[in-house]
C-alpha cells in the first residue's frame, strides 16, 4: 500500500518506517530535513508536495513536549506543531482523496495527572496544558470518520528505546554509578517499549474494528521508584537518590508539574480488547534488552 508519514525521522517514526518497508508498502515521508528519496522511500518537505491520494497516512510529527523549557513561545510552538499541522494535513488530504486509514498522534497526557485512578480510553479528557494540546489535536481529525476514513488516535505513553527518547535520559545519572528518581517517585509511569509500539500500530492496521483512541502503552504501570529499582537490579551503583521537586521547578519550570512529577495510570485496554500481545509487558523484561544490547 501506499503510506505517507509525517515525524517519520524521529524515534518512533524511524522505527516504524522501517518495519512498514519490512512489509513492502511504499513510503512517503514528510521532514524538514534534505535528504535524498529512493526507490523505496520518497521525501518530501512540504504536505503541498504529496500529489497523490494515499491508502494509509500516519502522522506523528510534533516538537517534543520535554524537548525545552515551556516559555510562551515553546508553548506556541508545540501546539503549531501539532494542531496546525494536522488540520492542515486533514485540508490537503481532502483536496488529493482521504485515505482508508488515518493514524493520528496524542498522548496519555490528555488524562491529567492522578495517583489514584485508573484510566483507559472511555475516560474523559483532563486538566493542564498537555491535556489541552491533546484534546485539540484529536479534535483536529474527529470528524474524518464521516467521510468514509478508519481514524485511530495513539494515546501514547512514555516510549522506551536504548538510544533515543526518554529512557537515556532517565537513565543517564545510573553511568555514573547514582540510581535517581523524580520527586517522591511514587506517581505513574506508563511506559511502552520501542518494538510494541510498531508492533501495536501494526496491529491496528492490520485489524480494522480498531478505531478512535488507542492506549499505547504497556498492560503494567509503574511508579517512577520502581522503575529507578528496576534499572538499578541491572546496573551498577553505589547509591540512590530523589531529585527535590523544588530543584527539578526551578530547573524546568511548569513542564515539571505536568510532566515529571506527576503522571497517570492508563492501562491498553483497546490493544487488549482487539488481540494485541505485548513482547515487552513486564517492565523487568524490557529493561534487560535495553540494557543487553
């Protein structure tokens, strides 16, 4: 099939890309880089630049939320990112021909924060910023389904991979022999690893009763203590530490209340539901072969 990818450079697009390749179909790639188009890969740098009507389009193409500190034109440039993107991908589309399927990005984010609760897809949107960018980024396609296209939504979580993304990051202090944890460490961690999430959007290309929102996410949360735990049972180190919540607001300002020290449990439950089976369900497991490698 034909399949055109914004985002399709970075850590899950790079991956998936690859995998969709694996599978035969012809790829289309939108980024901001200059690179040079193969017989297998097109790229493109601009959505006016596709001239053809695609039978898949997934879009995955945003600023990464942690990537800086959230001053008002951070702000303004995640939701341009996101928001602005696709409503002008969904305006293109309409005018070369919808596809059969879209695949749209969000995040688990779109729940709020709460130690307590338990949250699968049915439940509604929450409070802050992250939830705000997420509930008008779906709003941007919610209305596709009536033009005949399957639209699925990726509610995804904290994304493992050994070199790219959030792990190296979370994991750089244990190089030097210190096991740390944000805050308390004891809000959510939802977290999936690298080779599910392509093998969960595989499967929902593949099984069309799958459609709107979509956890990504492993079927075991953690708390950011057990997570550090975890590393720490495969590394060395010498001792172990919280970073203060004072110390990580001043660091990083409001982007810390919202996104690392606090966090939701949210459980895969359409994944689940359609048939999907996790490599990776244990963060145990998923730990040792990031750490193997």
């Amino acid at each position: 099939m034909k399949v055109f990818v914004t985002g399709g450079t970075g850590l899950i697009g790079r991956a998936l890309v690859k995998r969709l390749l694996a599978d035969a179909h012809h790829i289309t790639i939108l980024t901001r880089q200059s690179l040079d188009s193969s017989e297998a890969v097109t790229y493109i740098n601009s959505i006016d630049d596709l001239h053809t009507r695609q039978d898949i389009v997934i879009n995955l193409a945003g600023a990464g939320l942690a990537d800086h500190r959230w001053s008002p034109a951070y702000k303004k440039e995640i939701r341009a990112s996101r928001i602005d993107l696709t409503q002008a991908l969904v305006s293109h589309l309409r005018d070369i021909g919808m596809p059969n399927l879209l695949i749209s990005g969000s995040a688990i984010g779109i729940y709020g924060e709460s130690k307590e609760r338990q949250f699968s897809e049915t439940d509604e949107v929450g409070s802050g910023f992250s939830a705000e960018v997420c509930r008008d980024w779906e709003a941007s396609v919610s209305d596709i389904g009536s033009e005949g296209t399957r639209c699925v939504l990726l509610r995804t979580g904290v994304v493992l991979d050994k070199a790219l993304g959030a792990y190296p990051q979370m994991t750089q202090s244990f190089r030097f022999g210190l096991a740390s944890w944000m805050g308390q460490g004891d809000h959510w961690l939802s977290w999936i690893h690298l080779a599910d999430m392509v093998g969960a959007i595989r499967h929902c290309i593949q099984n069309e009763a799958v459609s709107g929102p979509v956890n990504m996410t492993a079927p075991n949360p953690v708390t950011h203590r057990t997570f550090s735990d975890e590393v720490r049972s495969v590394t060395t180190t010498v001792m172990g530490m919280g970073m203060p919540e004072w110390v990580m607001r001043l660091m990083v300002g409001e982007m810390a209340d919202e996104l690392l020290l606090t966090g939701q449990r949210v459980m895969p439950t359409k994944l689940l539901s359609a048939g999907y089976e996790f490599r990776f369900g244990e963060l145990k497991a998923a730990i040792a072969e990031l750490e193997a490698r």
